[in-house]
C-alpha cells in the first residue's frame, strides 16, 4: 500500500531471486515498488504511472535495458535510471551507447552499495526539481544570482561567471570553443547545440568551472552523483567516455584529458588556424 511522500521505484529484471531480494530489501527501507521481468512489461507499467526511480537490468526478453532506457529517457529526461549490467564487457557496450542512464551497477554488487546509489540518485533529483521549480518561478531573477541560488539548491559546485558577466544576463562556463549556459541549462560548441543528459552537463560544468585544473573522481562522484561513500566506481568514466564521444563528433577543440590516479581536466585546445569560430 502506497504512503503520502514514499518513493516509487520500477524494478526490471528478468532473474525471479535477484528481483525479489530486491523488492523485499526496498519495501524493507519503505519504498513502493513495482516489478517487471520483461522489457515490454516494464514498458506497460511505465506508460501507466508514474516512477521517481527505475532500476534497469540490461540484458532482458523482450526490449532489451538498451532500448527501454533510451525510450523512457525521451518521455522523461530527469526520472533516475540506474542499470544493472551483469559484466564489465557489457558495462564498455554501455559506454559506448547514448543511453542517457544515470549510474551503472555492475552484478554481483553488495546491496548496501545499491541503497546508497538510489539515495543519492532521489536525493539529487529532488534537489534538481526543486532547482527548475524556483528558476521558473523567478523568470525575472533569472540571472547569475538565481542560477547560483538554483545551483546550490541542487548541490552543484558553485560557479563564477567567467563569460558574459552582466548583471541579468547568462552565466557562462567558457572552454575554447565549448559554451555552458549554466541557467538554461544548455551546452554549445560555437553556435551548434551539445545535446547532454543532466549528468554530463553537471559534469561538464565541473570541469569548466576549474578552468583547466584537474577534478578529482572523488569530487566528481560527489558533485555529480551525491556519493558520500568510496568505492571502485566506472560510472564517472563512462560519463567522460560520452562526453568525449560528444565533443569529438561536434569538432569542439575542448578536450577531456585524463590525469591518471587522480582525475579529470578539461583542456580548451585553442584552435591552430580557425580563430573565428565560436
Ligand atoms: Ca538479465
């Protein structure tokens, strides 16, 4: 029986045991939960109400977590989508699709480490609702001060604006040819729109904000994700390995660099003969 305020969580997963040790846990720390064991039954039941979660098993009868991830992510950009992929190789698979999820887990995980995961995703998400809510609420403050307000709101590292600086007008993240407009929410590379899920723009916006210092992982997964536990994690690198996709397909001269052990930067590249663009 659902409760005023309880979270709602879709459960896709075809293996019986791990679907019901998953939905006792869950029911057990008082989430609702609903289950699917195919891809167009999770489909069915996600036409058919509302989720403030999904968690998604890839390899499915039926549509696969693929397909389905990226079909729900058109219907709604902001639901928390997190996979459960049962190998590393089909974790790289992932990677190297758009699907647009939010985490990964990679079987067998301990399901501490999941609960942890789902935490944070809701509580981001509810900070980032909370963020949209006030910045539409306020169209007249929309300058540096309400994306900065919305911004802590959702516990994003604050950010200086470093492009045009006027009092009402947008906050930019600058990085060669790489524009953020951190209150619409927007990336462009020159004039062409960088099409990005939230995470990568959160993302992104990190690594633009430390003009050209390195980011840690651990102060990415907190900044992004809203982890406060360690752990061997490939969730940020798939994210960059997106990115990376991203910016090399748009020509941006913005690079990702990997410093090794530590983290990430992001380089602007300035470009060797076309100086006007962007
Ligand atoms: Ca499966």
């Amino acid at each position: 029986m659902e409760q005023a305020g309880q979270k709602n969580i879709l459960i896709v997963e075809d293996e019986a045991v791990l679907r019901k040790t998953l939905q006792y846990n869950l029911e057990k720390e008082g989430y609702a939960v609903e289950t699917a064991s195919e891809g167009y039954e999770a489909l069915e039941r996600f036409e058919k109400r509302s989720f403030d979660l999904i968690l998604l098993d890839v390899m499915l009868p039926g549509l696969s977590g693929f397909e389905l991830c990226q079909i729900i992510r058109r219907q709604d950009r902001a639901l928390p989508i997190i996979l459960l992929t049962a190998r590393r190789d089909e974790l790289d698979k992932v990677a190297g699709l758009d699907l647009g999820a939010d985490d990964y887990v990679t079987k067998p995980f301990s399901l501490r480490e999941l609960m942890a995961r789902i935490r944070a995703a809701l509580r981001r998400s509810a900070a980032m609702a909370e963020a949209d809510t006030v910045a539409r609420a306020e169209p007249a403050a929309a300058g540096p001060d309400a994306a900065r307000a919305a911004a802590a709101a959702a516990g994003v590292a604050p950010v200086t604006a470093t492009g045009a600086g006027r009092a009402g007008g947008p906050v930019l993240e600058v990085a060669g040819d790489l524009v953020l407009d951190v209150s619409r929410h927007e990336a462009r590379i020159g004039r062409q729109a960088l099409t990005t899920s939230r995470k990568e723009f959160d993302l992104l916006r990190l690594l633009a904000a430390s003009s050209g210092a390195v980011v840690t992982r651990q102060l990415a997964m907190e900044k992004v994700w809203g982890y406060d536990f360690p752990g061997d994690d490939r969730t940020l690198d798939v994210h960059i390995a997106w990115l990376r996709q991203k910016l090399a397909k748009a020509g941006a001269t913005a690079r990702i660099t990997t410093v090794r052990g530590v983290g990430y930067r992001l380089d602007a590249e300035a470009p060797p003969k076309d100086e006007t663009r962007a």
